[in-house]
C-alpha cells in the first residue's frame, strides 16, 4: 500500500513554496488532486497527480541549499513587482525562496532553497535556534545599555528574550538572538535612546557568513546541510 502524504508537505518538497504557502493555495482552490479541487489536510500517496494553476507537480528534483550575503535595500520577498526583491537580484536559474527575512535596510546571512519543508522547519523554531548580529549605533555604548538589552527590552507589548551580547568597540556590538521579532533590533535600540546606522547578520545557528562577499551566494557544503538539518531536529 502506498504511504500517504499531507497534500501541503507533498507541494513543499516540490521546491514549489512552504507548507503555510501551500496551504494558502489549497484554500483559494488553485490545487487540484486527480483533477478535483483539493482541501487542507488532503493525504495523497505517490500515484496521485497533483497539479497547481494547471501546472502538474514533481517532488523528484534536487535539492538547493544557499547562503546569500544580502546587501542592503534588496527585499527578501518572491513578489515580483517589488522591484528591489531578492529573487530577480540573484537571478539564479532554478526556483528558489528565502527562509526567513532580513529588512531592507539590514544586510548580511540568508538561506534560500527550494526546499519547503526545511523552511517550515525554520520557521517554526524561530523561537529556539540562535541567530548572530553585528550592529553599529550612534553613540557611545555604555554597560548599562549592554545589561539591559540583555536582560530584555519592552517592545510591540512584549518583554524580548534574554539574549548575549558583547562589546566591539565604542560604537560597535554583537548580539545572539533566538527570537524573530519584525525589525527586533532596531526597536530595542531604539527604547533605550540608540539609532541603529548598520546592522549585518553574520551567523544562523551553524551556519556563517564568513567571507563572502556581499552581494554574493554560496552553495553550502554538504556538512553544512547536514550540520543544519541536525540543528533543526535537535
């Protein structure tokens, strides 16, 4: 008897998009299973034919794993009328989507693949996994500014994590996040009277960005794969 598969993680293996992306075109009735509408939740096996807009889907390709050295007002968005997304400035030959999101005027580490189930499996522990930033502000950074952005700062009515931190120089400092809020530090910056004039992400979790350069991709190596699909099952 063949195995059955959850319909939005079959079109997530497909390099197609994640599952939440899936599902959304489950419900607005662009997947057809066997020629019939599909629903959310539908469990397929592999005999059945699963098609998106008409166009039939095949979960048989190679994986593609990048990390992406984002330069700043690129947007980490597939939409393609944005003019300034990452898909188009890239211009790689296959479909690929980036994990996560970096803001326009931030720079530094992205993922992209066509694997959509790994970047549900980000996503989801966006929470836990460590994140690692270079950022310069305005001013002189002082100890007491270092305790309590480490302590957690009160931003869009929520106390951030405690997070480390550590001193570069007097205008210069890296943190370790294992929390995803929009645009995190800048607000928390921004609380304790500090602007942020650059900010650069230089690690996710095993990965880093070592020196590449910005503007440039990478394909990660296959210990770097596995070193990350450990993480993510850890």
């Amino acid at each position: 008897m063949d195995e059955l598969k959850r319909i939005n993680k079959y079109i997530s293996e497909s390099g197609m998009c994640s599952r939440r992306a899936a599902d959304d075109l489950i419900e607005r009735g662009h997947v057809l299973v066997n020629g019939k509408v599909a629903t959310i939740g539908t469990k397929i096996s592999i005999t059945d034919n699963v098609s998106v807009d008409g166009k039939l889907i095949n979960t048989n390709i190679k994986k593609i794993y990048l990390a992406f050295n984002k330069p700043i007002l690129v947007t980490c968005t597939t939409d393609s009328r944005d003019p300034d997304n990452i898909i188009d400035f890239i211009g790689y030959k296959e479909r690929i989507f980036p994990i996560g999101r970096l803001d326009k005027m931030s720079e530094g580490l992205i993922f992209l693949t066509n694997d959509g189930d790994i970047v549900n499996k980000i996503l989801r522990s966006e929470n836990k996994k460590e994140k690692e930033y270079i950022v310069k502000v305005d001013k002189g950074i002082t100890k007491d500014f270092l305790d309590k952005m480490s302590r957690g700062v009160k931003i869009l009515n929520t106390i951030t994590m405690e997070c480390k931190i550590y001193k570069i120089n007097k205008y210069e400092f890296g943190i370790i996040l294992t929390q995803g809020i929009n645009r995190q530090i800048r607000r928390m910056c921004e609380v304790l009277g500090y602007r942020v004039k650059q900010l650069k992400r230089i690690r996710i979790m095993n990965i880093e960005l070592e020196n590449l350069g910005v503007g440039k991709l990478k394909v990660l190596r296959d210990s770097e794969v596995k070193g990350l699909l450990n993480n993510l099952s850890g």
